[in-house]
C-alpha cells in the first residue's frame, strides 16, 4: 500500500485556514521509506518557529521494520525547510494570538517529500456546527437535484 498524500483530516475540522506554505521536511532515509509505505500518522502536528528555524512537532512516522543501523525515535523533532522571508512572515503570524501552525498533509512533488503547513485560527464551537449544517444541506440539496433528474429525464 503506497501513500501518495497523508491528509490530516482534523486541521480542516478544527481551524480556519488562513494561509499556506510548503515546505521541506528534514528526515532520515529509513523514515523516507515508511512514508512511502503510508506508515505516517499527521493527525496531531503542528509546526513551531524556534530561533529563526521551523520545526515539526508530533509527526509520527512509525520505524521502517526493515531499516539496517538507524532507527530514528516514531515522534522526534523534524525540521522544516523554508527560505528565511518565509520563516520570517510565519513568525510574526504566529504571534497574534489564537494563530498555530498546523500540518495539513504530506506529498510528493518530483521525487521529494513536501508538507503543507498552515496558518490557522482556531474554530470555536458554533462555527463547527455551521460547518456540519452547511455540509448537511448541501447533501440534501445534491440529492434532491439528482433525484430531480432522474425523474425528468434530464
């Protein structure tokens, strides 16, 4: 089972997403080759700026049960690979309160593992709600429309 995308579900529940980045991400060659193997769980990641560096936390990238001498720890600190005006403007987005830097997901673009990372607020409740109603109507809506056609012909 290959992975072509590890989507983390929950950032698109839980945030608005305000902007989007992609970057590089700094791993071991073991660790390459159990995302290819789809052995990476992003459900809880989120990404930091620490000393003019961007780092990604809580990636778990489980060991590749065949890799020879090193065997990095599954959730260690993983560095992210952005140029310096990047870093820079995701900094000072971080520092107005309520803002994070989520892991949206983890793709391969010309041989290379990228993650896309984004500038989020926080959702509160209510707005969760909306968004399930707003789902739930558009399903309907959908349905109706489909069923319509059929009826008719069209």
């Amino acid at each position: 089972m290959t992975a072509e995308t590890i989507l983390n579900r929950k950032a698109l529940r839980d945030f608005h997403i305000l902007e989007r980045y992609e970057a590089g991400l700094e791993l071991k060659g073991s660790e390459v080759k159990s995302i290819r193997a789809g052995k990476a769980n992003i459900n809880d990641a989120f990404a930091r700026i620490e000393n003019g560096e961007a780092f990604l936390y809580n990636a778990d990238i489980q060991p590749y049960e065949r890799a020879s001498h090193e065997i990095p720890s599954a959730k260690r600190v993983r560095k992210l690979l952005l140029h310096r005006a990047e870093i820079d403007k995701l900094y000072g987005e971080t520092q107005v309160g309520g803002r994070a830097l989520v892991l949206l997901n983890l793709h391969w673009k010309n041989g290379k593992l990228k993650a896309e990372i984004a500038v989020a607020q926080g959702k509160v409740a209510r707005d969760k709600r909306a968004d399930l109603k707003k789902r739930a109507t558009d399903r309907e809506t959908a349905r109706e429309v489909a069923r319509f056609n059929r009826k008719h012909g069209g």
